[in-house]
C-alpha cells in the first residue's frame, strides 16, 4: 500500500507539472488578443429583394468566429457562425414586420477566447405589404410538429382572377405560430436547398438565390418552349421539368355523356418530362401521346386551358424519379393518372388511377385495387415516394367519376380534397390504400387545382397543401368570408386516425379576391449547416 501511495504521489507531481507547462505554453503560443479593425455596421435588406433580412459586416485582425444574439419585444434567439474568419459577412435572418430588433454581437478566436462589443446594433423592420393576404393561426403544436419553417410558394397575394397568367407574387416563409420570417417578389416555383437557398424556374433559367436575395448562379436551359409546374434535381445531377407543345390528334371524342358521339380532328396540348444536363442542353423528353392512349378523355380534357386554344388532354404537373429501379413517374392531372416508365426505351411500367375508359392494350399496365377501404384519386397533384416506398399524393378529387361511366359527376360543392396513401406491389401488380386524411372531425375541404402533400423526415408528419379553396363544408369560401379562392396548409400525424399539429389559413382581404399556394415544404433552418441556432 505504501509503495502504491507513493507512485499515486508521483502520478499526481508530474499530471500537475504537466498541465503548468501545457499552461505556460499556452500562454507563451497564444497571440495577443484579437482586435476589431473595422467596426460592425447593419444594413436590412441588403438585396432589395428581401426585406425581412439584414447584414452585419465587421473585420477582425485574427480569424474569428461571430454570435449574434438577436432580440425584439416579442422573440430572441442566437445564431452562431462555425467558420472562423477575418471579415465578417453575416446574414441576419428570421426577422418580423414591423419589429425594433437588437443585435449583440461576441467574437471568439480559436483559443475560446471571447470578446463581447459594447453597443448593440439596431435596425427596424417595415410593414408587410399592403396586397399580402392574411394569415389565420387555426392550430399549433410545436411540440408534435415536424421542425423548421414553412415555405409557400409564389403565389401568396391577394389576386383579382385566378386566372391565367398569372401576376407577379411573393414567395413566403412563415413559423410555428403561422407569423412571416421571410418573403419576396423575386422567383417562381422554388425548391429549397440544402445550403439554405432557393432555386427556382426563371425564363427557362435554373435561378439559385440566397436567403438575402442575392443570385448566386444562373443556369441557361436550351429549350425554346415553356417549361412549367416542376423543376426538380435528379440524382445524376441533371434537371427534370415539363414541357408542352401542341400536337393534332384525330378521332378525338367530342362529347362527356355520349362514346359514340362523332369524332373530330382536335389540336391537343400534350405536356411531358423533359431531361436537362447539367450545362442545360436537352438530353432526353418523352411525349404522352406517344407513351399512352391520345384519344382517352376525363372530364376537363374536351376544354382548352384558354377559350379556343388546345384541348387540355395531358395537363402534366409533377415528374419524379424511383431510385429503386431508375425509373421516372410522371403525374398527368387530366388523366387522372400516375404513369411510371423507363426512360430508357419509354416503356411503361405500370399506371396508377381509375380504369375507366382504357383502352385493351393498356390493361396489362393498370394496377389492381386491393383492400378496403379503397378510393381512386381524380385529378391529382405533387406525388412523392416516402421513405417507406409508398406514394403519397394530394387528391383533389375533381368530379369523382369519369365520362361514360354512369355515375354522375360531383358539384364542387359536394366534394372533399384530401392526402391519400397507397401501397404498390409491382410484382402483382396491385394498389392498397393505407392511408387518408380529408379533414379534422369530419370537416371537408374542396381544393380543384394546385395543391402538394410531403411526408416529413423526422416526425413521419404529412403536411397538405390545400392551394386553391373553393368549398368548405359545402359552403362557398366568398359566404365565409374568406374572399374567392384562399389557401390552408395543415399538418398531420400519419396515424390510422390523423391529428392535426397545425393549420393555417391564408386568405384575400377583398371578398372578390384570391390568394393561391400551389405547394409548400418544411425547412429545416434558414440558415446553412455550417450555423448553429438556439431560441
């Protein structure tokens, strides 16, 4: 025991000997402190495309890492860049309209050693505009909701038609408390990026914008035509949009109640998947009429999208990949179908949707229902494979039934949107429903157009899109007072009976006005990983 004592006594001399050297060499390597040699400065909406952003710039002699504890009335929290650097270029987002915010900022160098500056910045943020639509907080359980921001797309404004073309709009994002963090008039269609940006479709451009609304890069696409509805990044780092181009079609059916009405010779708008490279030339597109039956009709497919123009046959809005088996589906709302395919050879491989009015040779394609219950979607938008390899897809349900069926169509006010799940058995070629959500407590909304539905990451959540309102519970949105056409976006659990974790509402100030989303997406942060953010 002496002999252990002994060595434990000598352990402790040299640990302690050790750390007064490691000390002494600290203190000799370590250069004097840092200084700030150029003082902070803070300009909002830097851009002038963002105005619910701002920008601290400072420089320091050393490289330093900076913390901006940021505060109104109402809010505080503290953001934290990793990067050490000498001069400081740091976006300030997560703002609110109309707030006096102070900013207090603290250098550290890479000894840990802190330097917090004296006076605070200051800056106050405007007004929201006076033709941004409403918010209505229906419902929010942060805790039970999938984390970050809501991102809705480029119509949130008050609009006087919703109809074509469309007028310049603002791209929103807003909180858990349904409150705006950050918008802008700049971009259209946006997807959010990993980094912390946008991308969007521009002028047949792939635009990517930081959140302070700076272009970053702008890619030409060497397409001539109009790409619409999606702009997507495949896995092989090409693009994926949809194109359209008027095609004559004959023996096209001329009547929703009659098959044997007389045909006509018809001019047709045949919308497809496009392929871009990754500099924007046109790799490979694929033509519905020449993947499926061109004479096949829903109901909507004997109008045009304008009075005279081509009859709006396809009405594509949606193409994805399967990386199972490098296949692409793509989503055809006025054929009230979802076909899959192989790029390759343009194969198909099954199609998903109601079997009315297929001819024999696309039967073997058809899936079979199997289960109860089981409800086709009509007139479908924004299906996505989820983690677990279903398909979830937002369901508008326009009509509920297909020409020269026997069933009567459903007057709008009669009808529900809704998120359904299915599950595909490629092998058997079959479908089951294993999930929906149309409403909370019984509640039915009727969305005819637009709309998305996104299974979220870490919740397992489904947050619905409901674009485009017209009817809810059978009364007209205009009797609600909620003007027109207004938007809901809700969130719910992905239980067998969902519960909602958040709605809001979004809606015109004018009864004669309109106010659209056409999809939405939770975003992680607003800032890039390489940020650290505490509330």
């Amino acid at each position: 025991m002496p002999r252990i004592a002994s060595r434990l006594a000598k352990l402790a001399t040299i640990l302690s000997l050790s750390a007064a050297m490691l000390a002494c060499w600290h203190d000799d390597d370590a250069p004097p402190l840092f200084t700030v040699t150029v003082d902070p400065t803070i300009a909002l909406n830097p851009s002038g495309s963002a105005p619910l952003t701002a920008s601290v710039s400072l420089a320091t002699d050393q490289p330093t890492r900076a913390i901006l504890a940021i505060s109104s009335s109402d809010s505080a929290y503290t953001v934290e860049f990793l990067t050490p650097v000498t001069n400081h270029s740091l976006p300030v987002l997560g703002l609110k309209a109309n707030r006096a915010y102070s900013i207090d900022i603290t250098l550290v160098d890479e000894f840990d050693r802190q330097l917090a500056l004296d006076s605070p910045l200051t800056v106050m943020t405007d007004p929201l505009p006076d033709d941004m639509a409403a918010i209505e907080l229906i419902h929010s359980d942060p805790e039970r909701m999938e984390p970050g921001f809501t991102l809705l797309d480029r119509y949130f404004k008050n609009l006087s038609s919703p109809g074509l073309p469309w007028p310049g709009a603002y791209t929103v994002i807003v909180d858990d408390a349904a409150e705006i963090v950050w918008y802008s008039e700049k971009g259209g269609w946006p997807s959010w990026m990993e980094n912390g940006g946008l991308f969007y479709r521009g002028d047949n451009n792939v635009v990517e914008v930081d959140l302070l609304g700076n272009e970053v890069s702008r890619l030409p696409l060497e397409y001539d035509g109009v790409l619409h509805h999606e702009l997507r990044r495949s896995r092989s780092d090409t693009w994926l949009s949809l194109a359209r181009e008027i095609v004559t079609v004959d023996n096209y059916p001329t009547s929703y109640t009659d098959p044997d009405a007389p045909t006509e010779t018809v001019q047709v708008l045949d919308e497809y998947p496009i392929e871009f490279d990754a500099d924007g030339a046109v790799l490979r597109q694929w033509p519905m009429t020449e993947m499926i039956h061109p004479q096949r009709i829903t109901y909507q497919t004997l109008e045009g999208t304008y009075p005279g123009g081509p009859k709006d046959w396809a009405h594509a809005n949606a193409v994805f990949e399967d990386a199972r088996d490098n296949t692409l589906l793509v989503s055809l709302r006025n054929q009230d179908a979802i076909v899959k395919f192989h790029p390759e050879t343009g194969e198909i491989k099954w199609i998903l949707g109601t079997h009315d009015n297929w001819p024999a040779e696309f039967q073997q394609y058809l899936l079979q229902p199997v289960g109860s219950p089981f409800e086709w979607f009509y007139h479908q938008h924004a299906p996505i494979y989820t983690p677990s390899g279903t398909i979830l897809v937002y369901d508008n349900g326009n009509f509920r039934t297909s020409p020269y069926s026997g069933i009567e169509p459903l007057k709008g006010w009669e009808n529900y949107s809704r998120g359904v799940e299915y599950e595909i058995d490629e092998d058997a070629m079959t479908v089951r429903q294993v999930w929906e959500y149309r409403g909370e407590s019984g509640e039915t909304i009727f969305a005819p157009a637009h709309g998305d539905t996104d299974p979220q990451p870490q919740t397992g959540n489904v947050l619905l899109t409901h674009g485009f309102v017209i009817y809810t519970d059978g009364g007209a949105s205009s009797g609600q007072g909620y003007g027109q056409v207004h938007s809901r976006i809700v969130e719910v659990t992905r239980d067998a009976t969902p519960e909602r974790v958040f709605d809001m509402r979004i809606s015109p100030s004018e009864s004669d006005t309109t106010v659209l989303v056409y999809r939405s997406e939770r975003v992680p942060s607003l800032y890039s990983p390489d940020v650290a953010i505490s509330y």
